[in-house]
C-alpha cells in the first residue's frame, strides 16, 4: 500500500538520520 511505503521510507530517513549522529 501507498502508506506503508511511505512509512517505510520515512523510517529509512530517520534511521540513517540517527546512524549519522
């Protein structure tokens, strides 16, 4: 589903913002 994709990449961008720190 669209929302699930969304999701998806929105933990993607917050993971790899948490690994930059």
């Amino acid at each position: 589903m669209l929302a699930s994709r969304l999701f998806s990449a929105e933990f993607l961008r917050s993971s790899r913002r948490n690994a930059v720190r």
